[in-house]
C-alpha cells in the first residue's frame, strides 16, 4: 500500500503540480502586494478618497459588510490574470505556434455520402468505390487537400 502512495508522490505531474502551487501562491503575495502598494492608492488619488478599500463597510442592522476587502481581491485577481495572461499565456502561444509543425492533411479523413447508393465516400472521390457511379468532388475538400479541380 505505501509502494502505491511512494509512486503517486513520486510521479512527475504531481510533483510539478506541487511545485505550480508554491510559485503560485508566492506570485499572488507578490501580486497583492503590488496591488496594495500601487494601484489601491493611486484609484484613490483618481477618486480623490485614501485609496485603501480594506477598511470600506456598511453596517444593515448592526451586522457589518466589509465590501472592501472583496473589492481590494477583485483588484488583486484582475491584476493577476491580466499578467498571467499577458506574461505567460500570450508569449507561450508564440512560442507554440512558432515550432508547431504545419499537420499534413488526410485527403480521405472527409467524407461524404454517394448520391447514388448513399455509401461513405472520400469527399475528394470523383468515383463511388461501392456502385461505382461517377460523382462530382467536393471544391472544397480538393482545396484542403491542394488537389486540382476536375476539369469536365
């Protein structure tokens, strides 16, 4: 039973989703200390108030709703998605797409239906393989597949 809970432990993925978390976890501080630092105090140069939303409340019935703290971890998440975002996931997509090899296309992986015996044919088919009837191919898939068009 150990071995088994030693080779889940052990796995790659785990341990580079644990390793995700930490760095995870440590950016969010960072994050929320900027967010605290910088832009909570310059909204509240632009609204002309303190600019710390922490202490932000009202009071219904004498229960106290601290609106502000959501509104200081709204600012927080947006600030950590726009950099994730604009730091990771776009430059990562570049970088994807730069060495992501161009797939050849399979000329019989689209396929149509005969009009004749209503068999699955190759859309580029001039042919039905089960009646044999002659079919007109489809442009389309002749395009993809950088074939001719049939000439009549």
């Amino acid at each position: 039973m150990l071995n088994g809970f030693k080779d889940f432990i052990l796995r790659g993925n785990v341990i580079s989703m644990a390793i995700g978390l930490a760095i995870g976890a440590a950016f969010t501080a960072v994050v929320t200390g900027f967010s605290n630092a910088f832009i909570t105090p310059l909204i509240g140069l632009a609204t002309r108030g303190t600019g710390d939303f922490s202490k932000a409340h009202y009071t219904v019935n004498g229960v106290d709703f601290p609106y502000g703290l959501f509104i200081s971890a709204a600012i927080a998440f947006i600030i950590t998605a726009a950099v994730l975002y604009f730091c990771v996931v776009v430059p990562m997509a570049k970088v994807q797409n730069r060495f992501a090899k161009e797939e050849a296309v399979d000329i019989k992986a689209a396929l149509r239906d005969c009009p004749r015996c209503f068999s699955e044919i190759p859309a580029v088919a001039s042919r039905c393989g089960h009646c044999t009837s002659e079919v007109e191919p489809d442009s389309e898939a002749l395009s993809l597949a950088k074939l001719p068009a049939q000439q009549h």
